[in-house]
C-alpha cells in the first residue's frame, strides 16, 4: 500500500472530523471553517485580510471558497508551536497526512509571508517552521518528509519497508531537488518581508550549508552518490531503477533528483523544473546569507553553483517544440534524450513564474507553458467538468485545480481568468475546499479533501486577482 491508496478515504474522514459545519450565512454558504475555539492558530492579520478581500468580491459562492481556502493551513494544520532550546519550533502538516513535508509546509506558510510585518505571533509561526525545517534537513538532506518527532520511526505505512538509510524522524525518504528549494524560497520570503533576523541563526546556517552540499552531491561529477532508494510496490513510480540510484546519465553539471514534486520517480533523472527552480533558490539563498548573516562566503558559494547549473540547463535543458521553436524539457539525460510532459505539481513548466523561476514574461517560459496546456502534454485533459494538467500520481483523466490555478496566475486575459474560476468554482464537489483532483467528467470523483497546499493557493490566487484585476471580482462568476 502506498500514499496514493489511502488519501482520498483518509482525507474524507480526517476533514469531516476537523472541519465541521457551521450556521448557515445569509447567502445560503455554510461556513466549512472550524470554530474559533478549535483552530490551531488565529492571526488577526489574516482574519482582517479575509474580512477585507471577501467584501470586494461579488460572487458568494467564490466568496465562500476563499473564507474556506485561504485559511486552512493556520485553522487546521498547524499541528505544534512551541520551543526547542529557547526557540521557536512549529510543524505544519499536509493535510490528512500527518506528517510534515518541507515543500508543502513551505509552500503552505508562503501564502501568508506577506503579512508576517503585521502580526507577531505569524512572525514567530514562520520562525518556528524555518527553525524545525533546518533541524529536519540536519537529520537528512535526503528526506522529503519528516516526523513531528524527530526521534520517531516513520508510521506511513508505505514508507516502513523502504530500502534506503531511514533514520529516526523521517517520514519518507525519497530525494526531491525541490524539497530543499522551498525552504530556502521561504527563508527568502520571510527575509524580504520582515528584515527579521533571529530565524537565520548557525542551525538554519549549518542546515543550508548542508542543502548546498547535497546539490553538489547530486551532480554526481564524483560517482553515484550516498543516496539510494527502492520500495516495493505495484507502481513502478514509487520505486527507483537500477539498484536505487535511477537511469544513466552523462554528468553535465545539472542536479540528479531521483523523483518529482508528485513524490513519484523520474524517469530521466535531471528534473529541468526541479533545476530552474534550483537556481533561482540559491540565487534567494545567497541574498538571505548576504543581508541577514553578513556571510559573503556563503552567499558566493550559492551564486556559484547557481551559474553552474544555469550553464548546464542553457545547455542541455531544451528542446524543440515541434513547431519550430524550443521550449524547456520536462527531463533530460544529458546524452540528448529528453522528455516533454508537464505535471500539476509544483515545480512545474506551468509554475516556474510562480516560484520566481522564471520571468511571467519570458518566451521560453510561455511557449513551454501554453504547450503544457495542451495535447502536446499527455498529462492534459479535458472533460465535461473542465480542463487542466494532472500526472502519473493519481493517473488518467483526473484533474487538479492546482494546475487550474498556476494557469490562471499566468494568465492577463480576463476571458482565461474567468473561466479558470468557473471550473474552480464548479468542482470543488459541494465541500467548498479545493482538492488535490477530480476527474475530468465528473467532479464528485476527487482525492483528497483535506489538502491544504491547494487551499492555500486557491487563497493566493484571489489575492493575486484582487491585485491584478479587481474588476473581475466585482461581478458574480
């Protein structure tokens, strides 16, 4: 059994008990947050913030969505806040997976660094999570998902019979580029917001050497590498080849990631998303190092392999689009074969602009989205209940409203935006929650209820709306 087997029904029943209905508003829409008394963190920001944007948007059921969405880490997954050595310590989970994976848990607190200067006690939630994030990664590089005690075996069943070098405190050990980038892009975040210093001590110092290091380790210029993997499943995505350490590659200076942001395996292992969004973390890193640390050494290290991976994907990370341009490939193997897909999850082809990765306006970046968004990508699709990118991690014709909400964020023309929130707002299944996918005919078929990753940028888009074109929430949709 594996994660895939059991979200959807543990989700149901996990959301069910922890998000219960509440009196009926005046528009009809039950309110699907907790009471105030059973959430896990209240921040007066963010209640102003939704009190504000939901009074600007004329559609109720939309209205509805983001009361429900944009709230859901802090109302539900913030599973510990409290101190380790004097300092702030706080895990933050998925959703219905109790553990904390360090892209979600970064990507989930993101969605609220824009009002960290406002609130103290947000300041000292992302405090806590950048604090256990580097304890996390001090344990193991490797790992993607971590334990909310770090002295605990993993309890995800599927993760228990793993062949690979488990330690205590990991939940699951599979090695994602991206698992270190999101921590530094919130480091970043917080950094730039606040100009707070005290998260970026010698622990987040040390544990951000050792992210570095495992890039460089990841290049493989000297051998294979520490890192292994193999599972026994059914899947031939939760498994890697060739004794764990995945197919050939020529070493060409890009990073090995052994899976993708869906935690399923690669199939040629330099991940170009994964790689992009590589750079453009360091590059964040080495701001972080230099302001907040005075650390230039450190800074320089990370613009360094910044070029070197940058020079390697400008050499090796493209391909042609079949129309007479290039556009980036989705994996490569440095020997000239390359493969073009596009997967929902984030890192992505669609979601580079959105982590800061690329330029919203750069031509490689738009032609290798729209063809993403099209049958070009064999993980695009089109039902009776809308169209999106899915991936190999749920299978075919299921959709996820993530990859809905990175093409509305891409998008200036109004028509597309629209019609994105017209497919967000028609299957989300009565729940008023966005969910990891539906199927493309049929909304009531979904995974995963409780997904706070999505919520959160579901929240995200109707600020980034809000911002960009507040006339399109000023009529019903």
């Amino acid at each position: 059994m594996n994660r895939r087997d059991v979200i959807a029904g543990a989700g149901a029943l996990a959301a069910a008990t922890a998000l219960p209905a509440r009196a009926l508003a005046a528009d009809g829409f039950v309110s699907q947050r907790p009471p105030v008394s059973a959430r896990r963190f209240v921040s007066k920001a963010v209640e102003a913030e939704i009190k504000a944007v939901k009074a600007r948007i004329a559609d109720p059921e939309i209205a509805w969505l983001f009361e429900n969405c944009y709230p859901n880490t802090l109302d539900t997954t913030v599973a510990q806040l409290g101190t380790v050595d004097g300092k702030p310590d706080a895990v933050v989970i998925t959703g219905d997976i109790n553990a904390l994976w360090l892209r979600d848990s970064s990507a989930q607190l993101q969605t609220y660094v824009h009002l960290a200067p406002k609130d103290a006690g947000l300041r000292r939630l992302f405090h806590g999570l950048i604090q256990r994030q580097s304890r996390c990664i001090l344990i193991d590089s490797y790992a993607n998902a971590f334990m909310e005690d770090l002295s605990a075996k993993t309890n995800l069943e599927w993760s228990q019979t793993d062949k690979t070098d488990m330690k205590p405190g990991v939940a699951e050990r599979k090695w994602e580029i991206d698992s270190l980038c999101y921590p530094m892009r919130l480091a970043h975040g917080y950094w730039t917001a606040t100009r707070d210093k005290a998260p970026f001590d010698a622990l987040w110092s040390q544990a951000m050497a050792r992210a570095v290091a495992t890039f460089r380790e990841q290049q493989r210029k000297d051998g294979p590498g520490p890192y292994h993997f193999q599972r026994v499943d059914k899947s031939p995505t939760e498994t890697v080849m060739l004794g764990g350490y995945g197919a050939p590659t020529r070493k060409v200076g890009l990073i090995h990631s052994m899976f993708r942001p869906s935690d399923d395996s690669t199939v040629l292992p330099f991940l170009i998303p994964s790689n992009l969004f590589a750079v453009s973390a360091l590059k964040m890193l080495a701001q972080v190092h230099r302001e907040a640390r005075g650390d230039a050494a450190a800074a320089q290290d990370c613009l360094a392999l910044a070029a070197e991976v940058q020079a390697a994907l400008d050499a090796h990370g493209k391909m042609a689009d079949g129309q007479g341009g290039e556009v980036w490939a989705y994996e490569v193997d440095g020997y000239g074969n390359a493969i073009f897909m596009d997967d929902a999850n984030v890192p992505s082809l669609s979601g580079l602009a959105l982590l800061g990765a690329a330029d919203r306006d750069d031509p490689l970046f738009r032609r290798s989205a729209a063809l993403a968004w099209s049958k070009r990508n064999p993980w695009f699709f089109e039902g009776k209940a809308g169209q999106g990118i899915g991936g190999p991690h749920v299978g075919m014709d299921m959709i996820w409203p993530m990859s809905i909400i990175v093409h509305a964020r891409n998008s200036d023309d109004d028509t597309t935006i629209l019609q994105c929130l017209r497919w967000l707002k028609a299957t989300h299944a009565g729940t008023g929650f966005m969910h990891e996918s539906f199927h493309k005919d049929d909304p009531t078929n979904f995974t995963r209820k409780w997904f706070a990753w999505a919520n959160g940028l579901f929240g995200e888009l109707i600020l980034d709306i809000a911002k960009r074109k507040p006339s399109l929430l000023a009529n019903r949709i």
